[in-house]
C-alpha cells in the first residue's frame, strides 16, 4: 500500500451541471504526469434519484486546472 501526502494529490470539485450536486474527487499527480500529454482524462458516472444516470468526463492538469469537461445526459446500455 502506498501513501501519498497532500502535496501529491490533487482534489478537484465542481458542481454538477445536471443536478448541481457538489462533487469531490482526489486525483494523484503521479498519475497526471505519467499521461503522455500531462493531461488526465476521467469520466465520472452520475448516479442521481431524480435525474438518473449522467456521465461527465473532466480533464485535468498538473496544477489542477479543468481542461474540459463533457457531459454525457444519455447512457447506451447493453441488451441482449
């Protein structure tokens, strides 16, 4: 198990254009710089009573700062 001190994580929050519900996520800088352009992408499934499932897919950089973001209101499903 490794430990990361809060010089090495990141956390990122932002209010969810959908809902407007306050997310919070906590995000390695290790795992920022070992991306080939030094910018992660996550997506991020929004499970919400009233508004259902949304996706969002934030990314992010070193410093912390929100590239982009992309709101997905409609998730496809597998049937069979």
């Amino acid at each position: 198990m490794s430990r990361e001190s809060a010089e090495d994580t990141l956390r990122i929050s932002f209010k969810c254009p959908v809902c407007s519900e306050l997310i919070e996520i906590k995000v390695s800088k290790a795992s920022i710089d070992s991306t080939p352009a030094g910018v992660l992408t996550l997506p991020i499934l929004h499970e919400h009573e009233s508004f259902g499932s949304h996706l969002i897919v934030i990314s992010i950089d070193s410093n912390g700062f929100v590239r982009s973001g992309y709101l997905y209101r409609h998730l496809i499903k597998v049937s069979r």
